[in-house]
C-alpha cells in the first residue's frame, strides 16, 4: 500500500529532477511490501545499495542544476544531501552487522520525513529559481541517465 502518491504540486519545475523523486516514491512502496517476505533480508540489502546509487545520481543532478542557475542556499543544500548519504551509509553499516529486518521499517520512517521535509520544503524552494530557466533542464538531462529505470527493472531488479 502506497502512504504517497505523486501529484504536480510536488513538482520542482524540472522534469528529471521529479523523475528522480518518483523513483523515491517507488522505493519506500518497495519498503512498504519488505515485512511480507521470506527473503528480506537481501531486499533490504538492495535497498540501501540502490540508495546509496540514487544519492550520488540524484544528489549531483540536483545541484548541478542549482550552479548553473545561482541558486543562493546550495550550500546548504549540499549538506543536506551529505546527511542523507551518512545516514544510509551508517544504516547499511548497522544492516550488515545485525540484518535486523525491522531496519526496513526506520529506513522507510526516515525517507518518508526526507519526502515531507527535503523534497517539499528544501527542493520546493529552489522551484522558482530554475523553473523555465534556460539550459536548466538540458544540464538536468546531461547529468545522468533517469533514475526511475532502476526501479522498474530495466538496469537493476528489487525483486
Ligand atoms: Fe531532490
Ligand atoms: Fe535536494
């Protein structure tokens, strides 16, 4: 069962930028499924390796998008985004030296206070700095393949 649904408000005005944030969405469905079967422990796993790689894809888009439109609280921004790359890095940590299968459930806790409080309220406000600016969505393009694919099964499988 899906606790977010995709709408247009929650556009940041660039389209691979909220593709990205779809595929998060995706993820914490996937999470949602984890308790109900036998082999959790290797989808956890695969969560937060997946992670970890939508981060560093994610992540360096986003802010190539903000340098090329000046958006003025990168900084900021940037570590931001080192936070949540530390926290997944220190769960996947924790993960391997427990395999305690109830991490599935703070890892989903945790992305779904990163949705509320990063991607609508810190992503929300660089919207109408690179909203129609030119070249923004070209950069956001160049920046990397879409995210998406990686969890609809066209270069990595989560079940
Ligand atoms: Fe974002
Ligand atoms: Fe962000």
């Amino acid at each position: 069962m899906s606790c977010f649904q995709w709408s247009e408000e929650m556009s940041v005005g660039i389209a691979a930028i909220d593709s990205d944030h779809k595929c998060l969405i995706r993820i914490i469905d996937l999470l949602h499924d984890i308790r109900d079967q036998d082999d959790s422990q290797r989808m956890i796993d695969t969560v937060l390796d997946t992670l970890l790689v939508y981060g560093r894809h994610h992540f360096a888009r986003e802010e190539r998008v903000l340098a090329a439109c000046k958006f003025p609280g990168r900084a900021f921004h940037h570590s931001e985004h080192q936070g949540f790359t530390r926290y997944v890095e220190s769960l996947r940590k924790r993960f391997r030296g427990t395999g305690d299968p109830q991490m599935a459930k703070e890892l989903r806790d945790y992305l779904s206070a990163w949705l509320r409080h990063h991607i609508l309220i810190q992503d929300m406000a660089f919207k109408p700095y690179v909203t129609g600016k030119a070249g923004a969505e070209e950069v956001a393009n160049a920046a990397g393949p879409s995210l998406i694919d990686m969890v609809d099964g066209r270069e990595m499988r989560l079940n």
